[in-house]
C-alpha cells in the first residue's frame, strides 16, 4: 500500500515537472504562431555572439558568470510583471531589458531576474546584486549621484486613475481635499502634495488599486504607464483623467561610473529603437491601452 | 550629515518620530489594559472567559503582525468596518502585542502560590478583589523583566504601520530612500530615533520598581490620617 502511494506520488511530481516544462516553452513569445488573430505580437531579438564591453566590471563579471542578473518589478501588468503560474516575465520594461541583453550577447534564458521594490534600487545597484536595473526608473538628478542611467527608453506623465462614474476629479487641480493613493515613498507623493490632496500611502500599487476598488481612496496616482496597466487588468470599472502633469524619463539604472556598460546599453536601444522592435514591444504590451507613444531620444551624458 | 537638513528632511523625520512614539505610546496603553484584562480572563473560574483568552492569544500571537496588519487594512473595509490608517495601526498593533503582555502576566501569577490566593479567599475576598490586590501586585513584580522586552518590542513592530499608509519613523525612512540619498545615512537617522524611543521604554522598566514604591509612599503620606488597611495591603505587597 505504502509502495503504492509513493509512486504515484513519484508520478504525480513528475507530470507536474513536465507540465512546467511545456509552459515554460509554450510561454516564449513569437511561438503562438496559431493565433490567427491581429494582435500585436512580440519580437524577437538577435543575440549577439561576439558582444564585447570594454573596461565594465559589471560586464565582465557577468560573462564568467555566463548570466545576466537584471534587476524588474514584478507586479505591474504589462509593464514588469512576473506571472507565477507560468514563472514568465513579460511587459514593456521586461522587453526593453531582454533587448539590452540580447546585445550584450545574453539570450533570454541567460538572464536571472531579480524583483527589486522601487526603494531598494540603489542599493542593489551600487552593492552589485544587479547588473542592470530596467523597472519604471525615473531619471533624477538625485539618484545620478548613487547610480547612472542609460536612456531614456520612455518617457512617462504622473496622471490620475479614478472610478470610472467619478467626475469630479478632472485633473490634479480638483484633488483638493480628496484621498489620492500612492506608494510609500514614491516620488508621486511629492508632486501631488501641492495640489493639496490627502495622502494614503500602501507599499504597492495594487493596494492602492485595491483601496480604490472598496472606494476608501478617490483616486491612484503614479506615471500613467502603470496606471494604463490597471485599467486594462480591471477593464470597465477606472478610466484615467488623461491629463499627465509631470514628465518622468524612464532610464536603465546601472552602477555609477560605468560609461562602457552605460554607452552599450545606449547603443543598444538606440539600435532596436531604429529597427522597429521597441514600437513592436511598445504595441504588444502598453500600447493595448490604446494610446500611442513616442521614442524618446537618448540622453548620452 | 547635511540629509538631515536639505529639503524639509528634518521635518519629515521630526513628523514621522513623533507619529511612532503616538502609535507605541496608544498600542502599549491599549495592549496593557487589555493585556491584563486577557490574563484575568485566562485565570478566571468561568470556562467561557478562559476559552475566550486562550483563543485571543492563539491567534494573535501565532500570526506575523504583517498579515493582521493585511487582515485589518484590506479585509475589514470591505466588511464595511472603516477605520483610519492610523486607528487600524493601533489596533492591529495593541491586540498583537495584548497576546504576548497576557501570557507574561500568567506566567507571573503562576509565580504567585497558591497560598496567596486561598488565604485571600479565607478573609472574603472575591475573585476580583484577590486577583486585583493580592495576586496582580505580586505578579507584575516578577514580570518586570519579560514585560519590558514585550514593550520594548513594541516601537520596533510599530514600523509595519509604515507600509500601511501611517506617516511613521519607517515611512519618512522609504521617503528618503526613493529621494536617493545613502542608505547608510538613512539608516543612521531612522534608527536613531528608533534605538532612543527603545531605550527609554527600557530605562522606564529598570526604574518602574522604584517609581512605584514612591508612588505608593505618596499616596501613604497623603492618606496617613485615615490609615487605610488596603493602601498597607498593596504597600506590604511591593
């Protein structure tokens, strides 16, 4: 009896062993050739064999480590989202960063991810856990004394997520007084704290999405790019005021002072932004919310 | 250094200090009184009470703060039981540590013998009066140690309310980070504020024994007309 249930349970772990396996294969983007539908798909990147980065630590110590560790969020829908049931990663920031690798002569498989919450980036950065750093990173002048930033890849607006019967909050000069959420710490407190809204602070977006949901706050505040992301996942019940009322630039944090990385990272955008894999990325991930983007030009400094 | 007065720094770090030291002062006072009242319950005759107070401390001494702190954010609202951030911080956090100030409080009447509680009832007294004049004075005696760790601990959970929408020591510490400034500054200026608040409950514990036998001298000195058969009771307890 004994014998019995050990190998079915032997055989119920190798099924599910399996069963993971084929997920991990059918979830590569491109291969869902079947879908006969018209919805934008992924592309897919060349890796280059023979990437070299002269004089980076960073690069260095990633080939002989023969993996690219890169640093993302995993819960913001199609932007950096990891996706536990299928252990996949996917969205707009995922895709910028597997370009980067894919010229640096890293495939995809060649690349750990490492979720990193938006207060413990620099740390990372500058300790070494990370190579690079691509998760929704405004480029401030701040944060260019602890780390460097390639880019920008996207540029972004702080903009208002609301329920979708509110009309009473058209722009962030009708916040007043009015419970706006955000995350503990984010730099999107400070700019809706003139307009003198109430703040409710949760370590995540989605809390904050979630309080929004119960009616507790009046409105999520963050980049629009995020805020995009929600809407589609909670379709018909938010709408976006529409009115972006700040301009963050979304840059890849590396550590300080690695002009090679930072210029290989720079060419390497620059390079899939002129082929057309960075508006096939943009068009399969945030652009199903509908709106369009524009490639930002690159800041080498 | 100069983080600590650039950009309304100070501010942040001065609001979030004094918004700890409100939290701990409100958990602590709530964790106490009900704390006690558990531990009477956990020793008291009516089984009820007993299954009452045991159940109290299982369930939230055996769950990490975080999630009640979960539980009582994002469940309870949506049983149409709102609260402020800051009352559910007070809350979450005086009935977690009401659990651990109960059973340290047991642990002390257990201390007590059991002669103490016969002889008391030998002269009338009821399960109040003995549990509140012979036993608790004698108990809190020897749980002073144990009690200040619990309370100690107090002021460090209290961080947890940070990430809960409470503008405390930990929230002006993620501000700070996501501004960009060196973590190690950071640390040092929010700890800080943490290590003096926790060290003072801990000089409060070391000297409570003394402040107490004054107290009681006061209160003799003030009633030495009446001499009070009770006031002698808690004094000779001490």
């Amino acid at each position: 009896m004994r014998t019995r249930h050990i190998i079915a349970a032997t055989l119920c772990v190798v099924a599910l062993t399996a069963t993971t396996a084929a997920c991990g294969k059918s979830g590569t983007p491109g291969d869902s050739a079947a879908g006969a539908s018209a919805a934008p798909k992924l592309p897919t990147y060349q890796v280059k064999a023979d990437a070299k980065v002269e004089g980076s630590k960073t690069f260095d110590a990633a080939k002989s480590r023969g993996k690219l560790i890169i640093g993302a969020k995993a819960d913001q829908p199609f932007l950096g989202f990891e996706d536990l049931s299928t252990n996949t990663r996917n969205g707009f920031d995922i895709e910028i960063a597997k370009m980067i690798a894919a010229d640096l002569g890293f495939s995809a498989d060649k690349i750990e991810w490492k979720t990193i919450a938006s207060a413990n980036r620099e740390t990372e950065i500058k300790g070494g856990g990370i190579d690079y750093y691509v998760g929704t990173y405004s480029i401030t002048d701040t944060r260019k004394t602890s780390v460097s930033f390639a880019g920008p890849y996207y540029i972004a607006g702080q903009d208002l997520l609301v329920n979708k019967d509110n009309t009473e909050i058209t722009g962030p000069e009708s916040v007043k007084g009015k419970n706006v959420c955000t995350v503990t710490g984010s730099t999107s407190i400070k700019q809706i704290e003139p307009y003198g809204a109430k703040i409710t602070q949760y370590e995540t977006y989605s809390q904050c999405v979630d309080k929004l949901l119960t009616k507790e706050v009046d409105a999520v505040t963050t980049d629009d790019s995020i805020l995009k992301g929600y809407a589609a996942k909670n379709a018909g019940k938010f709408k976006l005021v529409g009115k972006p009322f700040t301009k963050e630039n979304y840059g890849v944090g590396l550590g300080k002072d690695d002009k090679a990385l930072r210029d290989a990272i720079s060419d390497a955008l620059k390079a899939h932004e002129d082929n057309g894999d960075w508006k096939k990325a943009y068009d399969a991930t945030l652009g199903l919310s509908g709106s369009p983007a524009e490639i930002p030009a690159l800041n080498r400094y | 250094m100069d983080i600590l007065f650039e950009h309304g720094n100070f501010a942040l770090l001065r609001d979030g200090f004094l918004q700890t030291v409100e939290l701990s002062a409100l958990a602590a006072l709530l964790a106490l009184l009900l704390g006690t009242l558990l531990a009477a319950f956990r020793v008291s005759p009516v089984p009820v009470l007993r299954a009452f107070g045991a159940v109290w401390v299982t369930v939230f001494r055996n769950t990490p703060l975080t999630l009640l702190f979960l539980a009582a954010v994002f469940t309870l609202p949506r049983l149409d039981v709102r609260f402020s951030p800051f009352t559910f911080a007070v809350l979450a956090l005086g009935f977690y540590t009401a659990a651990f100030v109960c059973e340290v409080l047991r642990s002390g009447i257990n201390t007590v013998p059991l002669g103490q509680a016969e002889a008391a009832r030998s002269l009338g007294m009821t399960f109040g009066q003995t549990l509140r004049l012979v036993i608790l004075p004698q108990a809190a005696k020897t749980v002073m140690g144990p009690m200040s760790s619990v309370f100690i601990a107090l002021p460090r959970n209290s961080a947890i309310a940070g990430a809960f929408s409470v503008a405390e020591l930990f929230q002006a510490q993620a501000s700070l980070t996501d501004l960009g400034y060196p973590i190690v500054l950071i640390f040092f200026w929010v700890a800080l504020p943490y290590l003096a608040i926790s060290a003072s409950v801990g000089v409060l514990f070391h000297y409570l024994p003394q402040i107490a036998l004054a107290a009681g001298r006061l209160v003799r000195g003030l009633s030495e007309r009446g001499t009070p058969v009770r006031t002698e009771t808690v004094e000779a307890n001490q």
